[in-house]
C-alpha cells in the first residue's frame, strides 16, 4: 500500500477505530493453537504468561497485552498419577518459565498445565535434588509417642535449588490416623500442636489436617525467604488426647507458596502411638439369652487398670448393624450396684454405638480386682443379625480395648 492511500485513510478513518482493529488482532486464536487464552482460574490454580504475538504484527504495533504473572505450578493442580514423578513437586514460588527441559522433569519438556480444581496435595516422597529439602529430628518412623504426654520435635526447611531463593511457609499437621476415637467420617488425631515463634509458643488451630486445605495457610504468620543452599530450623511440640488409641500417626510437614495454599513439597514421617494407661478385660461370664421386648441379657465382666480402680469405670456399648435404626429409647441398660438395679440413660456415642457415658458410671464395681454385672433389654432389634454387645475399660479417659458379648436372641 503506498504512502498517498494510507494517508487518505487515516483522514477518513479515526484514529480510535485503527486501534480497535489492532486489538481484535490479538483475540482469541483457533481452537488448539498455542495462543488460545487460558481456562479461568481459581485462587490456588497455576497462572500461565500470555503467548506474545508474532513481531511485526497489528498487534505488535498497535496495544500490547501486558502479560500476567507466571508462578510455579502447585501440587495440587497435578493428577493423582503425575504427582508420583518429581515434575509433579514445585521447587519454588519465584521460578521463571523456560523452553529448556527443567532438571527435575527427567530430561523433558515440561507441558503447560492444566487448570483443574484444587484437591488435597498427594503425599510425595521428597527430592534431595534440588527444590525445597524438609527433615525431621526428635521425630522418625517408628518411634513410640504416648498418649497424654508431650513430644518435641524441629523440621528444617532447606533451599537446595542453587538458582535462587525460595519464599517457604512452614506447615505440619497428622493425616488421617486409624487410631482416632471418633471413626465415622474422617478419622483424625485429637490433641494440641504448638510451634515456638520469636515471641515463644503459639499453639496452632489443630493438631490434624482436617477435611479442606485450610492448614496450609497455618504457616504463613511464619514465613521466610530462604537463600540459594539456606536453610531454617522451626521447633514443634504436640500431646496427644488420652481417647486416641494406639496406632500408626503420620505427621506431614510442608513447604508451603505463602498465602497461596499452595503445597510445593512435603515431607512425613509415621509415628507409632502407644498407651500405657489402657484398661484391659480380665474376664467376661456367659450371657444369659436375650429375649427382644422381654427379659433382657445378663453378665459380668472383669477390669484392670495400671492407674489402679478409683479412676476406672465399665463401657457397655451396643453395636448396631447397619439399617437397624434402632435409638436410645430402644435399648435399657442396668448395672448391679450392691444388691440392687440402677437405670441408666442409653445414648450413642462418637461412632453411632448405643450405651452409657462412662461418667456416669461413677460407684458401679464390685470387689477386688473391679467387677461390673449388667443387663442389656431390647424393645425391637430392627435387624435379624446377632447381637453384640461391647465390653471394657474407661481410666481417667483412656480407653482400653473392648470385648464382644453375644447373647443367644430369642425373637
């Protein structure tokens, strides 16, 4: 086009419209081409930098698209069998995209994202090259950690990516424990979680992750900057409750992208939870049968403890099948006190179990070692299954493990 034309046009055609031309150059690309936008992302989604358009173009010329920020992306934006491989682990909130095969990809490109919802990070074993390093000590596999008493521990966070520094927010927390009291829905640890800050111990929201992502932003009070090859040490104590039981506890500590959620990589160790203060059963009589809407179901049962009887009382719980809908005001529960029968109310507890709240068993023991004689009635049982009725120990809330009773069922 020679000069003279343009000239013309730009006398007729307003400037503005020339400009609105340009950027409706720079719109949306064919479907599969590299320049078509990315999907809308959510908060904690991996935000790509817009492709560029081609030098010499109406869009180069007329209004440049500024280029959003680029971040590494997170964990959670991986699926369940890419974040097995160590591309799937982020090394850090400051590093720049690149046309080079990154060194934790095995020699690959690394492929662009794709936004996907966030879900809780899966747990990978962590990479000593390169990226953030977390470890542990005063806590390793296999060691024994008692209920009700204190355990401390540090976590070091290291920067071992040499090309530059990394922004961390230290975060621990258990994952789900099969010990938990409580095992309907999600099984966790209950106990207290506490990490020494410069102005002493501030005890976090809860020892255990829960069900949602909000214990990854526990650490961003506490962030740092960590210098290529740095490194930084944040001590950590926890007891836990005297209802946990014994069993297998893993304690997670992440590294965290600060007010992000963002979990760039972690490290767990799984601890074996014991108690010493457990009940245990001695004994227990045969039952006598059980006749639904009549006479209930009588027996014994013996209990020791290693704190001794005054902070002992009996648990009696009914275990119900599944759809049996039975409630409280279905089952009666006596205990033989002296000579005589005392009533008590029969509600369910954490795991849908019918009985009596220990507390309230308070004076209901004969003799030396501790016996306990009860009688379990049903109004209806809602389920042509047997019936199985729970006996143990409860010490001061340490509970101990339980033993089945089940009564002949005469219907």
């Amino acid at each position: 086009m020679s000069t003279s034309v343009v000239a013309r046009i730009a006398k007729i055609v307003p400037l503005a419209v020339i400009a609105a031309v340009g950027v409706a150059a720079c719109g949306p690309a064919e479907p599969g081409s590299s320049a078509a936008p990315s999907a809308t992302r959510s908060a904690a989604s991996v935000v790509t930098t817009a492709p560029a358009a081609p030098t010499g173009s109406p869009a180069a010329s007329a209004t440049p698209v500024p280029a959003e920020p680029s971040a590494t992306p997170s964990a959670a934006a991986t699926t369940p069998s890419e974040a097995g491989s160590p591309a799937a682990v982020a090394v850090g909130a400051t590093a720049k995209p690149s046309a080079k095969p990154s060194a934790q990809s095995s020699g690959k490109p690394v492929a662009k994202p794709v936004a996907k919802p966030v879900a809780k990070p899966v747990a990978n074993p962590v990479s000593g090259n390169g990226g953030i390093g977390i470890t542990f000590d005063g806590l390793n596999d296999g060691r024994q950690v008692q209920v009700g008493e204190q355990v401390a521990f540090s976590v070091t966070w290291r920067n071992n990516d040499s090309s530059g520094s990394r922004a961390v927010a230290p975060v621990v927390a258990t994952q789900e424990f099969e010990g938990a009291k409580c095992q309907r829905g999600l099984a966790m640890a209950q106990g207290k979680l506490e990490r020494k800050d410069a102005s002493g111990w501030k005890a976090m929201p809860a020892l255990s992750q829960g069900g949602g992502m909000d214990y990854a932003g526990t650490g961003d009070d506490a962030a740092f900057t960590l210098a290529a090859g740095e490194s930084r040490t944040v001590q950590y104590r926890m007891v836990l409750d005297a209802g946990n039981q014994p069993g297998r506890l893993a304690v997670e500590a992440d590294a965290v992208q600060p007010s992000s959620l963002t979990v760039m990589t972690k490290s767990v160790v799984t601890a074996s939870v014991v108690d010493r203060h457990r009940p245990v059963v001695t004994s227990v009589s045969g039952p006598t049968a059980l006749v639904v809407g009549g006479a209930p179901t009588e027996f014994s049962f013996g209990v020791s403890s290693p704190d001794g009887s005054a902070l002992l009382r009996p648990v009696v719980r009914l275990s119900l099948p599944a759809g049996a809908g039975l409630t409280g005001a279905d089952v009666t529960m006596e205990a033989k006190v002296g000579n005589e029968w005392k009533s008590f109310e029969v509600t369910p507890d954490c795991n849908g179990r019918l009985g009596v709240a220990p507390a309230e068993l308070v004076g209901v023991l004969r003799g030396n070692p501790v016996e306990y004689t009860f009688r379990v009635g049903l109004k209806r049982t809602g389920s042509a299954a047997p019936v199985e009725i729970q006996v143990g120990g409860d010490s001061d809330g340490h509970a101990g493990e339980t033993v089945a009773v089940r009564p002949a069922v005469r219907r």
